[in-house]
C-alpha cells in the first residue's frame, strides 16, 4: 500500500508544483476567481481538515507498524495543503497569490523529488 500512495503523491504533488512554476500568474488568477466564490469560514475548515489528516498519518507514525516512509510523506503533504488553504484564504491579494503559487510550486516539487528518493529506497 505505502508504494502506491508514494506513486500518488509523485504524480499529484508533481502537477501541481509544475503548474505552479511554470504558470504562476494564471494559476493565481484562476485561485483568485475561485475564492472570491466562497466564504472565508469555509477555506479555514478545509485548511484544519488537511491538518487533522496530517495529524492522524502523525499519529500513525508512532504506531509500531508506523515508521515507513509513505507515513512520513503523507504528514508532509497534508501539512503542505493545509497551510495552503490556510494562507490562501488569509491573503486574496493578487501579488500574495502569485508569490504563493510559486513558493507551493517548489515546495511540491520538492516532495515529489523527495518522493522518488524514498520510493528507490524501498
């Protein structure tokens, strides 16, 4: 199951941060029109929902079955889309968009590399 979830994450996390790098304005453009659709409340509770899923794979971490990579993965991802609905619903500007698509970019593709690492490590 763990070297499934890695090959979700590689591909998942790797279209996302390269839409991110390479289309940074239109991505936060496009973000933009979504959020001006939805209430604030609402991106903050989804923002607490990817954290209390990094939580659990946290918690799952500790169980003695627990210590694999996939587990370690999954607390980094979901903390990852946490704090981007998180700061996404904080900050609507167009110029704070546009800076958070390119640091969310290279923060994903960061964990896609890593992913591939851990995934060879296996």
């Amino acid at each position: 199951m763990g070297k499934y979830y890695i090959w979700f994450v590689i591909v998942v996390a790797g279209i996302a941060g390269a839409i991110r790098v390479l289309l940074p304005r239109r991505f936060a453009e496009l973000q933009l029109a979504r959020l001006q659709n939805k209430p604030l409340a609402r991106e903050r509770l989804k923002a607490l929902l990817f954290l209390f899923v990094g939580v659990i794979f946290g918690t799952i971490y500790f169980l003695p079955w627990g210590r694999q990579a996939w587990v370690v993965i999954g607390v980094i991802f979901s903390f990852l889309s946490a704090g981007e609905a998180f700061f996404q619903a904080q900050f609507r500007s167009m110029d704070a968009l546009i800076f958070q698509s390119r640091l969310l970019g290279i923060l994903y593709l960061g964990l896609c590399a890593g992913s591939c690492v851990m995934l060879t490590r296996q």
